[in-house]
C-alpha cells in the first residue's frame, strides 16, 4: 500500500511538471516568434501570410559587423526572410545573391526535403547596406560569414541537418560559404552557377555562342542584332522618346543613350539564351520589320530601361563585386565589331558608378575553383544546357559531389527540368543529405512550380 501510494505521488508530481499526461502528450512547444525573440540581435520585422497552410512566415533583421575582423565596430541590419514548418524538419539556407524575394516562397530543395527555410538578403542589397557604405567589404568572405553567423544564431532552435541553395549568384554565394564554412551546412545545391575563375579567358563563350541552339535561331538573332545596328539613329530616337515618357535617365552611370542602345542591342542573343531560349526562336523578327518592332522585340528581351540610372543603380552591389573579385563574361561578339563605338560596352566598369571603379582581384576565384576541384564535399551542381551563365561551370570534386544538366534548359534550369534518370538521382542526393529517405524509382515530392523564386540574374554587363 506504501509503495502505490508513492508511487501515485510520483506520478502528481510527473504531471505537474510536464502538463498533462496520455494522449496529449508533454507540454505544448513553445510559440517559434517567443523563440524568435529570445536570439540576441535578431529582430523579427513582420509576420505575413505563409506560401502554405501549417507554416509561419516571418521577416526578420539580423545585425552583423560591417567588417567581421572587426566584430566590435560599426553594425548593419541585414533582413531575411524564415518559413516556418516545424523545428523537427531539415532547414534550408536560402543565399540571394540579391535582395530578397518580396513575397514567402519555398525553394526547390525546401520542397523536396518537406523543410523550414530562411531566405537572406545579400550584404549591400538595400537595405541590408551600411551606412555609409564601404564598399571594400563587399567580399565573398564577409558574405560568407554573414551566413556562418545567422547559422550558428538558428542552428539551436532547428537542430535537425541543414543544407544551402542558391540560384545564379545565389548558388555562388552557397558554394562561397562553404567554402570557408564547411561545417555549417550537411550540403549544398547550387543551381546555374557560374565560374568565371580566370577573368581574362572567355574563350568558352565564345565556343557557347556559336554552338547553342540551331544554325538558324543563331543566325536569326544575329542578323537582327546587324540589321538594329544598321538602323542605329532611328533606333536611338526611338529610345530617347521612351526615356522621356517613363523618366529614365543615363547619363550618371552609363553615360548616354547612345551607350545605352549599344549595350542592350549588343546583349540581345545573351538575354534569349538566358530568358528564353529554343523554344521562342520562331519570335525572333525578321530583317524586313519596322524600326518599331526591332524596337519593341530588343525591349521585350533585353529591356532598354535596365541600363537606366534608376535601374541600374539597385544592382551596383552585383556588379561592383563582379568587377573585384567574381569576374564578367566578355565574349567577342566579332559579328558586331565594326558597329561598337564604346571600348568598355563590355565590361561592368561601364556598369558601375566611376567613384567605385576598382582593379579586379583574380585571387579569390581562382582559390574557389581549386577548393571545389580538389576539396569540397557534398555539392549539387544543377546547370541548363542552353545556359550561356553555364558555359564557364564548376567541376564537383570526387567527395560526394555531383553535376547534372537539364536538356534545354536555359538560366532557370532545376532538378524537376533533368531527364528521368538524373531527376531520380539528384532528388535521392538532396532528401539523403538532409537524412529525410530515398524517394523510390519514379516517385517524387510534390514541387509547386507557382512557389518557388523567380531565378534572378542580370546581364553581365
């Protein structure tokens, strides 16, 4: 009798320190915002609707050094984004490249491993920019350890594995972080990112340019691009009438509208391979079109106002850190060489405000190819075939890295767009790296295509 009674009270005491017993289980978990809350230099900025129902969506502020070697010094806020499932699921970190998405989303890897995610604005992006701004930090290293240090502040609230992904330059910075992290993260996926490690050789694009597609898209594109340049004043004219009705102006960093012209007839078959691809090559106008149509079809694909000071000012940060230490495509274009009037049409210099001009710094790229040929471990390269970003890729180490390419595809290329075989492979590769199962031949996540991020990237130059 003295023993059940004991044992009753033991019981009463059980359940009063952990709620009520049975069913119900132990105390209910506490609220992720409560949790949010606690982390020291976080801010949680708003709470909006999530991508799907049982998620929560938050926008947060993180402060981090202006310059890491100087932890004590001069702070920013930097914003990213958290989509919330469950503390018992894998946790994908999001890298940008860019600003951040402006509405909730779940990326592909987030889709396929059923996960949390956070989605983190790039430093320099306004508004994660400094004040004033000191655009020396502005590094693959500083970036890198913005994303060690929002790991190592989540890490203790979603302890389960965590793996980075990135899109473009996004999937760059996922490499980069691993890179000099290697620990944070259980793998990466980086989908179409490029790897300009020797600045000065774009033989390869060259080679993409003159075999992509069919003989005849590329010559369609090409006798355009000429028939534009022959129609160069008409053009010009028409530009400048626009300009003035949507109030784009470029004279502080490009210089002119005749600059502007340049640039974006000269980009027209990248920007097509890039957005569009085989599929719209019967769009392409003929020779025979009015100056209006040549016009209206360039805009459509290159967007004259995307070297406007309005616009081209927001993507500074990308090109500035592409002028020092990512590298530029710079193919010869040599159908167009008697019709470039400006040396530096090519280069980001002519995308970059003078005050910021820096010399390029080919070292830090030319460790990262290395590290990834020889080091790296459990990186998913996914990149598209018809991708001129791709025509410079990274080459996966034998440290259960991997490489597949998307027939067809152009710079949104994803692990649903690979063949049937591959599909299989590297959906199995990401679910076994966040310890989530192997899917079985011919069954996959659900992934809703209406959730994920728009594949960001502007042109080269």
């Amino acid at each position: 009798m003295l023993t059940r009674l004991r044992a009753t009270a033991a019981v009463a005491v059980v359940a009063g320190l952990l709620g009520p017993v049975g069913a119900a289980g132990a105390a209910p978990e506490e609220d992720i915002l409560d949790q949010l809350k606690r982390i020291p230099g976080l801010t949680v900025l708003s709470e909006g609707p999530p991508p799907i129902p049982d998620h929560r969506y938050f926008v947060l502020g993180y402060t981090q050094p202006v310059d890491h070697r100087q932890p004590h010094g001069a702070t920013f806020q930097q914003r990213f984004q958290l989509v919330h499932k469950s503390a018992d699921r894998p946790m994908i970190l999001h890298t940008t490249g860019y600003n951040l998405y402006p509405t909730s989303f779940r990326s592909e890897p987030t889709q396929l491993v059923d996960g949390n995610q956070i989605s983190v604005e790039h430093r320099f992006f306004p508004p994660s920019q400094p004040e004033p701004a000191n655009w020396d930090h502005l590094t693959v290293w500083q970036a890198a350890t913005d994303h060690h240090r929002l790991v190592a502040a989540l890490k203790p609230l979603y302890p389960r594995k965590w793996l980075s992904s990135g899109a473009s330059k996004g999937g760059m910075a996922s490499i980069y972080h691993s890179r000099f992290y290697p620990l944070d993260v259980d793998g990466v996926v980086a989908y179409v990112a490029p790897n300009d490690h020797i600045n000065d050789e774009d033989s390869a694009y060259d080679r993409f340019f003159a075999t992509v597609g069919t003989d005849a898209c590329r010559a369609a594109l090409a006798d355009l691009q000429v028939e534009a340049f022959k129609r160069r004043p008409e053009l010009v004219a028409l530009l400048t009438e626009y300009a003035a009705k949507y109030g784009w102006t470029y004279d502080k960093i490009v210089g002119s509208v005749d600059k502007a012209f340049e640039k974006s007839a000269m980009m027209l078959g990248w920007a097509f391979w890039q957005y569009f691809g085989q599929t719209e090559c019967g769009k392409v106008p003929a020779t025979s079109v009015t100056t209006e149509q040549i016009y209206e079809y360039i805009n459509a694909t290159v967007n004259f106002g995307s070297f406007a000071d309005q616009n081209l000012g927001q993507m500074t940060p990308y090109y500035f850190h592409a002028m020092t230490e990512l590298g530029w495509p710079q193919p010869q274009f040599a159908h167009l060489r008697g019709y470039l009037k400006y040396p530096d049409s090519s280069t980001v210099y002519s995308n970059v405000p003078g005050e910021l001009h820096r010399p390029h710094r080919p070292g830090p790229m030319l460790d990262m190819d290395q590290w990834v040929r020889t080091q790296s471990q459990r990186i998913l390269f996914i990149n598209g075939q018809n991708d001129p970003w791709g025509a410079e890729r990274f080459t996966p180490s034998q440290h259960d890295s991997h490489s597949y390419t998307a027939p067809g595809a152009t710079h949104g290329a994803r692990i649903s767009l690979l063949a049937g075989s591959d599909r299989i492979a590297a959906t199995d590769i990401v679910r076994r790296w966040a310890d989530v199962g192997f899917q079985s031949a011919g069954e996959f996540p659900a992934v809703n295509p209406n959730e994920l991020d728009v594949v960001r990237a502007p042109l080269p130059f």
